[in-house]
C-alpha cells in the first residue's frame, strides 16, 4: 500500500483538520501528538501550524510546562480524600 494510502501525506488540509490542529495547538500539545491525531507526518503539521501563524511550542517548553502542571497538582492537597474520611 503506498504511503499516501495510509497518511495524509501530500493531501489538501480540510476545514475541519485545520480546527483540529488549532485546538491541539491552543491545548499545548506536541507536534509529534498533533501529527499521531491528525495521520498527518510532523513536519507537515509543523508547517501549517507556521502558515497559520501558531507555531508548536519548542519540546522542551512543552516539557517545562508538562513538568509545572505535575507538580502543581502532587501539591495540591486532595480534597476527595478528607472528605472521605469524614464520612
């Protein structure tokens, strides 16, 4: 099966895809996540991403972003548990 027949690869972006993309974008996702979601190959997510202006984040930004929301959540006391110990 050629490789286009598996992929998006060399295909017009729909409406739809490119909203897909915009979203995966503004959520902090990756490239490389985005292209998985999409079918698409990551440097084909990473130039339209460009074109429209929303270019992905640096890896390793995404990373120090990942990083900070993790351990802002493990300090966040959890309130499930107290309340269920009350009960």
């Amino acid at each position: 099966m050629p490789m286009s027949a598996k992929t998006n690869a060399c295909r017009p972006w729909d409406d739809e895809q490119v909203e897909r993309l915009k979203e995966l974008i503004a959520s902090g996702a990756s490239a490389v996540r985005a292209a998985a979601a999409l079918k698409r190959a990551r440097s084909s997510v990473q130039v339209k991403a460009r074109k429209l202006g929303m270019p992905f984040m640096a890896s390793r930004d995404v990373k120090r972003l990942r990083d900070a929301k993790i351990a802002a959540a493990e300090s966040t006391p959890l309130r499930a548990h107290a309340e269920f110990a009350e009960h």
